[in-house]
C-alpha cells in the first residue's frame, strides 16, 4: 500500500515547481488558480523571487502548498491519482496540501486559509520572543519533559516529533535556550535554534488559532477520498467537523509526525510518496519505518521515473 505526504515549511527554495508548470498544463493552472484566490502574482515570487521573502511565513505557506499541489496534478495528469493511495498526510501546513490533494478543500479556500494562516502566526507573538530549537539524539519522552522543567513560568513545549532521534521544541525564547542547554548536558547529539520567525506550535499560537477557528468556520470542508492522518492525533479522519477542529487544534498543538508514519507502517504502507518541494520528510520516514519505499515527486524527472 501507498501513502502520499506533503512537506511543511523549511522545504521552500526559489524556482520550484517551474519545471512542473512549464511541462503540465494542470500544474500551471493550480499556480494561477492561487495567484487569483490571493490576489497577486505568488507565482513570480516562487520562481523568480528571492529566498528572503518567500521563507516569510504568509508567503511559504500558501507557495509550498501550491507546488505541492502542482505535483499532484502533474501526477494525475500521468494516470496517478488518489485512488492510488490509502492514506494522505502532511507536516504541519502540508496537512492543508493533503486534504486539498484528497479533495477536502478547494484549491482556492486552501490558499486563502495558508495566507490567513501564515500572517496569524507571525501575529501572534511580537519578533524575538518566540523561538524554535531542534534537538538531535533524544527520544520523544525525554525532550518533552526537558521542556517542561526549562518552561518555568513561560512556555517551552515539544512542537514536533519528527522522527525518533529529532524533537523541534518551541516557546518563549528564554525558555527554548533553557531547554536546549539542559538537552546537551543530558546527552543530546545537538541542540541547535531554528531560524524560524515564530513559535510555531506552541501555546503562544493561541491567538493564531483564533483567527484559524474563525476562518476554517466559514469554509466548506468535504469527505476527504482517502482518510487524512491528522498532525494532532497521528490518526486517520474522514468527518469534516473533526478535520475542522484539528486544523485548528494544530495550530497550538504537536505535530506528531513519528507516530502518523509508525502508523501509517502499521496499516501495511510500504511506499511514501513525498509529493512536492525537497525530501525532508522522506529522510523521517526512512529513520521512522526502516523498511519502507520513499519516492520524491517534485519535478518532471521525477514523475518519468515512476515508469521506469
């Protein structure tokens, strides 16, 4: 069995997707789809901007979901579909790319929320004093609890399990730096803070998930056609309410990565396609289930090599 992940932010680079837009019509059309829904030429920033102002958060959001999206397209445009698939998933915003992929949200809604997004999260906390630190060579439970003892009277939480050897934890910064101290003396291969804008998945999103509960509540949300392996619960969801209230509980809660692909392994997939920019995701995978298959789906060459 075959599941399709989405990568989230850290993946951007300049110029993806180009070669996926110049070789498919259906690829080129979700580019100026989002360019419409937004109201500007997102498009030209991805592919002839610079790296500074895409890795802005308002702009990576909606920028990988659309090259994301891209993939999949060009993908069905090749006789691949969903129906290829028994699962979908994404990291973090990827999530968005995955329910858009299964059909779940419009292509539009999904760009208009990733902006709404982005810009509610870089709100949510003023500039410096929020941060993110990955931490290399501990387990899930250790990080978690090192978090707890640095937050004090701030926040400090782990924010995404990647995989079994790299915990990101997120909050105040002085809480983060704590935390990723305690974490070297503790054995930690490497504690290392994140050039992140924000503190992405934390407690201090909560004004973000405001904003997110007040959007998502005005938008159609659908059956997706395969079941989408929420971040919050590392489990499979299909009813439209609950996909509405986990996007918005993902704003401030874990993305728990390790367990959706240990569980994803566990339902007998042995094939994940990452579908869009980069392979970060397929690195997890692979340090996650062993034994599993991880194609990358980014450019045209890509896509011609599924037939060779």
């Amino acid at each position: 069995m075959r599941a399709f992940v989405f990568p989230g932010q850290g993946a951007q680079v300049v110029g993806m997707g180009r070669e996926l837009a110049e070789a498919y019509p259906a690829a080129r059309e979700v580019f100026a789809e989002v360019d419409e829904a937004l109201g500007e030429k997102l498009s030209d920033l991805v592919w002839n901007g610079d790296i500074e102002t895409l890795t802005l958060t308002q702009n990576a959001q909606p920028a990988l979901m659309a090259t994301s999206v891209a993939a999949f397209r060009a993908l069905e445009a090749e006789g691949y579909g969903i129906q290829d698939a028994a699962f979908v998933a994404g990291h973090s915003l990827g999530e968005y790319s995955a329910l858009c992929a299964a059909g779940a949200l419009s292509l539009a809604d999904t760009a208009r929320l990733l902006r709404l997004r982005g810009r509610a999260m870089q709100d949510a906390v003023p500039v410096g004093q929020g941060a993110m630190a990955a931490i290399l060579g501990l387990d899930f439970s250790a990080v978690d609890q090192i978090a707890r003892e640095a937050a004090g009277d701030e926040v400090c939480q782990a924010a995404n399990d990647n995989d079994p050897a790299q915990v990101v934890i997120s909050g105040n910064k002085a809480a983060v730096e704590r935390a990723a101290a305690i974490a070297k003396e503790r054995g930690a291969k490497r504690a290392l803070m994140l050039p992140v804008s924000a503190p992405f998945h934390s407690a201090l999103m909560e004004p973000a998930a405001a904003v997110m509960a007040e959007a998502l509540a005005r938008v159609e949300i659908t059956a997706p056609a395969v079941p989408v392996v929420a971040n919050v619960r590392a489990a499979p969801v299909t009813d439209p309410a609950m996909i509405r209230q986990l996007l918005v509980e993902q704003v401030t809660g874990s993305v728990r990565w390790r367990e959706s692909v240990a569980f994803m392994a566990g339902a007998s997939v042995t094939e994940f396609w990452e579908i869009g920019s980069g392979k970060a995701l397929s690195g997890m995978i692979k340090r996650i289930a062993k034994d599993a298959v991880t194609r990358n789906i980014g450019t045209p060459a890509d896509i011609a090599a599924l037939k060779g």
